[in-house]
C-alpha cells in the first residue's frame, strides 16, 4: 500500500514537471525504440544536457536503424567527436546491424537478447525494457540511486553495495506505467534530488525521506581509486605540424588518434609535463620531442592552425592546444 502510494506520488509529480526532452518525443513504436537506443547509449557517462545537441545532429544525419548500421564509420566518429568513450559508437553501429540481421530490424523485448549486444550492459537493457517495452524494470542510474540512498539513508558501505542497492530499489513499487515510472525516478533525482542544491521542499517524497527527517543528505559512494599510470608521449613536429598515429595499442581511446606514446612502468623522477584522467586511470604524461619519424607507417600529419578541421578525440586537441601554448 505504502508503495503503492509513493509510485502514485511520484508519477504526479512528473506529469507536472517531466523535461521536454527530444528523445522523449511522442513517436511512432519503431521510433521509439531507435530514440530510446540511442539516447541510452549517449547518456552513459554523459549528462543530459550535453546529449541533446549530440543526439539531434545524430538522429539528423542518421534518422533510423537500417541508415546507421551502413553509416561510414569515419563519420559516425566525427558526430560522436567530443562525447567521448568512442567505443559507444563503435558499439552502437554493432548493435544496428546484428538488430538488422538477427531480430528482424525489431529492438529484442527480453533481458538476455538485449544484453547479447554490444554496448548492452544491465543498466541498458533495464532502461530499454522499461521506456520502450513498459515492463516493469527499474533502471538503477546514478539518479535513482541518489533518491534510493537518500530516501532510505543508506550510508554503510554493506549497504551501498550494487546488490543491496538493486535489492533495495523494490520500495519504490511498480506501476502499469513502467515506461514513464522509470522515467520519473531518473528525472526526480536530476531535478529535485540533485547532488547539491536539492530540492526537497519541491520533493514529492520527503515526508517519508529518512535523510530529509535527520536532515543529513551526504550520499556515501564507494571509493573507486584511479590507478596512476605513466607515459611518454613523443612529440614529432614538421613546420606547424605534427605526427599522429592510430592507436591500436592501447585499450583507452582505442582505434583513435593520438600522438605516440609509451606506457612507463614506475619510473623515476618523473616530471609530468600533463595530467588526464580517463575512465579508472590518472594518467601523467611526460612530453619528448623526438626528430626521426621514419620509425611510424602511414602517420597523420596535422596542423595546428587547421586543428578543427580533423577528427580527433579532445584527448589530442588539448595536447596541441597544450603544446602551442609551451
Ligand atoms: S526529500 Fe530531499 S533528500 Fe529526500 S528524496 Fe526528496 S529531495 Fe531527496
């Protein structure tokens, strides 16, 4: 009944204030499932309001499924260039085509068949289940997650655990309308249950909020260390222009190009001239210019005044950027 009650309050509250957002868009079915298929794999790891322009230019240029999976992998890059994770294009175009050829150009309505694809974890698979197919499934994204620890002042690390917290998810109930619901509890944690700033005086929850009634709304997170790794990156310049490669060697940034580099092992007296952090690494990065480039088969040349011009990652932007400005 409690629950019941909380899932009632909850969809009210988006009905009011839900996002006019362009993948959530009142299409056709088919649409539905491409919209829903891309959007997803645009918001892993990026923020809503950096996907909406990203995922117009892209539904633009590649407006279904049967278009994407014979889209020119160069120019799918180039519309990804500067969301990152690039694998997640990669994927993207995988997965079209094994739809195309395997489920009759039809997203699969089941958890297994989804998370075959490529690019289909069970974050994934759970959102597509519940916004495109209605099923009851509760996509635990970082917002929910917020709300969830919140509302149930979870704060021991046992009780921070993915497992508990997928368990744990149950309180919020289900609702014949599982498309929205699951909709709703990712849009009250990005609006009213935000990180900073929240909203509870807005919340639709709060009178049984556990963290609103002890007034404590620090949210414990499990400490995820980044592994300091270190490289030598070599600079090789011809008038204003520079050496790039391909990257087949290492798994980050992966088919994409960047300058050469060498992975260190614990070396000594380093001095890191830059510093990135991607995914689980932090990574130092010491600067040698070097002269004899014959060593690299089919290298790319880039100028630096000409640098909006290629397709590259901002990983290699900002090197140049870096390197004209020392
Ligand atoms: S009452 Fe406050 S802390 Fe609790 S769920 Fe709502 S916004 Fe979050």
């Amino acid at each position: 009944m409690k629950e019941q009650l909380l899932t009632k309050k909850i969809l009210n509250w988006y009905d009011l204030n839900k996002r006019s957002l362009p993948w959530r868009k009142n299409v056709s079915h088919q649409k539905r499932q491409y919209y829903t298929l891309i959007s997803e794999f645009m918001l892993q790891q990026t923020q809503v309001v950096t996907v909406i322009p990203y995922f117009n230019r892209f539904i633009k240029n590649i407006p279904s499924l049967e278009i994407l999976a014979k889209f020119p992998n160069k120019k799918l890059i180039k519309l990804w260039e500067g969301l990152g994770y690039y694998s997640r294009a990669r994927n993207l175009k995988k997965t079209a085509q094994i739809i195309i050829k395997d489920f009759n150009g039809n997203l699969p309505d089941n958890f297994e068949d989804l998370k075959s694809l490529p690019g289909i974890g069970n974050y994934t698979a759970s959102a597509i289940l519940a916004i495109v197919f209605n099923k009851p499934y509760i996509p635990l994204d970082g917002n929910i997650e917020r709300v969830l620890k919140r509302y149930l002042y979870l704060k021991k690390d046992r009780d921070i655990q993915k497992d508990n917290l997928n368990q744990k998810k149950s309180i919020f109930g289900i609702s014949s309308r599982s498309s929205d619901y699951a909709q709703a509890l990712m849009e009250l944690g990005a609006l009213i249950c935000k990180p900073t700033n929240f909203l509870c005086n807005q919340c639709p929850i709060s009178k049984n909020c556990q963290s609103f009634k002890k007034n404590d709304f620090e949210i414990k997170k499990k400490v995820k260390k980044k592994v300091d790794k270190y490289f030598l990156l070599k600079v090789y310049k011809r008038d204003q222009r520079y050496l790039l490669i391909k990257n087949t060697k290492f798994n980050f940034l992966k088919n994409l190009t960047i300058f050469p580099m060498e992975e260190l092992f614990k070396p000594k007296n380093f001095n890191k001239n830059l510093n990135f952090k991607i995914s689980n690494m932090n990574m130092n990065i010491k600067i040698q210019y070097s002269r004899n480039s014959r060593e690299f088969q089919s290298p790319y040349w880039v100028d630096e005044k000409k640098l909006d011009n290629y397709m590259l990652p901002s990983f290699t932007k900002k090197i140049v950027k870096y390197l004209k400005k020392n």
